[in-house]
C-alpha cells in the first residue's frame, strides 16, 4: 500500500509541475454560444445526437400536440399511444408518477397484493434458513405481482419526436421512470428526476459474494433509441437517500437504479449541463458483456458540461460505445466513493479536459476502475486544479488493472470546448435543471 501511493504522489507532483504549460487549442476556453429557446432542436454539431441528420424532438408540433400537463394523468396522456406525431410537452410543477387517476397519493401498502410483507420476505429468504438458492415460493410470487402493479404506475413511455420540457425553474418528475424506448429523435430538458424508488427490491443471495438486494426503475431509460438529447436537467435521489435506506441480510435495502441509463443497441446521444448528485449507480452505458451483438458500432454518446457530485459509481460505466466525455466535474463524495470511469468490454471512451474534485480520502488511481476494456484517451483533465495524467495515475496505483492510453478514435462534434481549470465554474454555474 505504501508503495502504491508513493508511486501516485510522484505521478502527481510530475502534473503540478504542468501547470505552466500552455492548453492545447482543443481545450482553449471560447465565448459560449447564444441561448438556444427552451422548445429548441439540438444545434449542429452537439455531440453524438447531432449526426446523422440531428435531434429536433418535437419542435414541429402543432398546437393540437402542444400540451401544458401539471399531474401524472395529463402527463400519460399527452405522451399518447407512440405515434410519430410531434409533440411539445411542457411540465409544470410537480408530477408524482406514485398517485393514481384522481390523483390520490398511492403508498407501497397500496401496491402489495398476494399476502406480500416486507417482515414476510425475510422470514421466508434469510440466508441462514434460505441458502443460497434464489428466492421463489409464494413471497417471492407475492413480491413480483406487487413490483407489477407499481410498474403500471411508474414507468411512463415517450414517443418518437417528442420534446419533453420542464417550465420554469421548479419542474420536477418525482418517482417516474421515464422510458425512451424503441423510437428515434426525443429531446428531454428543463426537469427534476427524484427518487425513482422500488417499493419492492429483489434478494439476490448469488449476486457477489455475499448477496445483493436489486431494484428497478431508472428515472430515465433510453433503451434502443436513437437522436436523444437530455439537456439541463436534475437528477436525484432526493427525499430518499440510499445512506438512509436500512440493512438486511447485512446488506443495503436497495431502492434506486440507475439515474440515466443508455442501452440495448441505443444509439446518437448527447448529455449536456446536467447535474447527477446523490446517488450509487449512475450512468451505464451497455447493460450486459454479452450484448455485443446489439450494441457493437452503437451506444454512441456525448457527455459534457455536466456535473456528477457525490456519486459513488458509474460516472459512466461504459461497454462497447465510443463515448466522449468532456468539460464534466466530478465532485467526489466524503465516504463510499468507488470510481467515476468505468472501462468495459470493447469500450471507446475518451475523456478530455474535465475537472474532478476530490477529498483526501480519495485515492486518485480509482477514479478509473478497468471493467475487461483495454484503453481509453484521458488527456488535458484536472484533479484538484493540478494537470493530472488520470491514466498514469491509475496504471501506477492499481498495477493489476493496467490499462492502455489510446481509444482508438477522436471526437469531432463539439461546438465549445472551456479550460479544465474553468470548468467548475463554468458547470457550477450552469448546469441543473431551472438554468435554462
């Protein structure tokens, strides 16, 4: 342990030493572009959803598909059947996906059905009774029927050429998935995700080594999509933190997925000047090892200007894609931080000119956590407001995960592109829902 950080602290007094030296052109702080209207395609150029004939949601639409919804009825409605028809949806206020038609709020009791109780399940599926068989038998049928009713409820489906828009400075999405799933060309902006949580988690007792209690509900999927821009929004565990949730099993009770997730052959994407906080498992990009076959040449994805704070893990994880992240700020949590990069199979990340800021508990050779890939370009970024070499870092500090420093590719669709050192202002300042 004691040579691993003494070979860190050498790397990083090599990067203090770099602070003199010019940024290269691709890193030079530019005047931002004029303010695009809320209701706005994506502009030339933005990343990933700009090629290939662009992202422009539902910029077209009429007024017979111009909607203004305040709870979640208006909102399933609006959102129609899946038609192609553009549509402009504004959200005002808060909708809470966990209420139902009248809009009477609906609790977990309200979803369990069958006999399901929590004090039930473990009864039936403590290890030191259960094994480590997986769960079935009636708790486990009455868990899956109650998880069914809540999904009715919570997932809500958007359709092609749709622009989902928050008003103002307070919308929010409180307990919804949000699913763009199998359609092309969705802007999503402007909105608060909070607390996607599962009234009903599932015990694994064969995932790791001690078992793991598992969730649904991302606050937003795009899974199999194409041209999607999730712009200036919020996402949040909110009123229902993991580090409040109990233990059981001697295990964390698990009600938060991911935050944003991109998958199954979803393609053309950008995130942009948004704000993940509070949250465990963040941004995937690949959902499976095995998905080659789908997501190969796909799960392109742009991230910039957006800030991951107090986040444990995937800031993304990234399978397969050629994902280019950059001018983002990592802003590490105090206690449980795992990594921010996740290197998978056959991924094509390349990280430039971002900033991270990082307590002392922090070792920086794990803001890279190699998952079976091989590379990936990290260049111009900061660490502290020092020019940091991340790769080397890591290379040096976890010397069984080596990984090497070419990805294999260079990005080309970027309209701006600040300093490093400018970059916490720059997405303090900007980033988040309500800073449209």
């Amino acid at each position: 342990m004691f040579r691993r950080h003494a070979r860190v602290a050498a790397v990083l007094g090599c990067a203090a030493l770099a602070l003199g030296v010019a940024q290269g052109p691709s890193a030079a702080a530019q005047a931002p572009p004029a303010p695009q209207a809320p209701g706005a395609a994506l502009p030339a150029g933005d990343g990933w959803a700009s090629a290939d004939g662009g992202t422009t949601g539902g910029a077209k639409a009429d007024p017979a598909h111009t909607f203004t919804v305040t709870s979640r009825a208006e909102l399933a409605r609006a959102l129609g059947d899946g038609d192609a028809t553009p549509r402009l949806i504004r959200v005002k206020g808060t909708i809470d996906a966990n209420t139902d038609d009248a809009g009477k709020p609906l609790s977990c009791a309200d979803y369990a059905t069958d006999g399901y109780s929590l004090a039930a399940y473990l009864t039936a599926y403590d290890p030191a009774t259960w094994g480590k068989a997986a769960p079935s038998g009636p708790q486990e049928d009455a868990r899956a029927a109650s998880a069914a009713r809540q999904y009715e409820r919570v997932e809500l489906k958007v359709g092609a050429n749709t622009t989902l828009l928050g008003v103002g400075r307070n919308a929010r999405l409180l307990g919804v998935s949000l699913q763009v799933k199998g359609v092309d060309n969705v802007i999503v902006r402007n909105l608060t995700f909070e607390d996607a949580f599962d009234c009903f988690p599932g015990w694994d007792p064969t995932d790791g080594d001690d078992g793991n209690w598992n969730s649904e509900y991302d606050n937003l999927v795009v899974y199999g999509s194409t041209h999607v821009w999730v712009d200036h929004n919020t996402f949040t565990d909110g009123r229902r933190p993991d580090s409040a949730q109990p233990s059981y099993f001697g295990r964390l009770y698990q009600q938060h997925d991911g935050e944003l997730d991109v998958v199954r052959g979803a393609d053309l994407v950008t995130a942009s000047w948004n704000a993940f906080t509070d949250h465990d498992k963040t941004l995937m990009i690949g959902n499976s090892d095995s998905a080659g076959a789908t997501d190969r040449g796909k799960l392109r994805v742009t991230l910039h200007h957006n800030l991951f704070k107090n986040i444990v893990e995937r800031a993304p994880r990234v399978r397969f894609g050629k994902v280019d992240a950059y001018n983002n700020h990592f802003v590490a949590p105090s206690s449980g931080y795992a990594y921010s990069w996740g290197v998978g199979v056959e991924s094509q990340l390349y990280a430039e000119a971002n900033a991270f800021t990082v307590p002392s508990s922090v070792d920086p050779a794990t803001i890279i956590k190699k998952w079976k890939g091989t590379a990936l370009t990290a260049k111009n970024n900061q660490l502290g407001g020092a020019t940091a070499d991340l790769l080397a870092l890591h290379n040096a500090g976890v010397p069984d995960e080596q990984l090497g420093g070419d990805a294999g590719w260079t990005p080309t669709l970027r309209t701006r592109v600040d300093a490093p050192r400018a970059v916490p202002g720059i997405v303090g300042k900007d980033a988040g829902a309500g800073r449209l």
